[in-house]
C-alpha cells in the first residue's frame, strides 16, 4: 500500500479507470454480438461499426483489432444483402 498522497491518488485513478475500461470493452462485446446475431439488420451492424471505430480511437482496441471485426462485420452485411 502507497505511503505518498499522490501514489495513493494514482492507485484510485488507475482502479476507476480500469473498471471504466472494463465497462466500455463488455458494452462493445454486447453491440458485435448482437451485429453478429441471425437476423441482424444493417442498422444494427452500422452500428457495431461506429462503436468499433469509437472503441479504436479511444485506444480501447488496437486499430489491426478494430480493422479486422468491422471487415467480418462487412462481410456479414454483404451476405445478407
């Protein structure tokens, strides 16, 4: 445990954060999940898409990560139109 205020301040930040990120990752999970569901309409994967891109600018997911899940997301939309 930090003795320092501004260590003891960084271990709260670094949790609030984390629980932050951990949110954000489980939320993006739920939208291609159901992008990637039977019966998904373009809306839905337009936007899985958009959080995708959202997700790679915040540097939640790499950018090759981000590439790659909204190519399947494409190809999927393609093949139910």
């Amino acid at each position: 445990m930090p003795n320092i205020k501004s260590a003891k301040k960084r271990v709260l930040i670094a949790k609030e954060r984390t629980e932050a990120n951990k949110a954000s990752k489980t939320a993006l999970k739920t939208v291609i999940k159901k992008a990637r569901a039977e019966g998904a309409d373009a809306a839905v994967i337009k936007t899985a898409v958009v959080s995708v891109d959202k997700a790679a600018g915040k540097g939640l997911i790499h950018k090759n990560k981000a590439a790659r899940l909204k190519s399947q997301l494409a190809k999927k939309a393609n093949a139910t139109a």
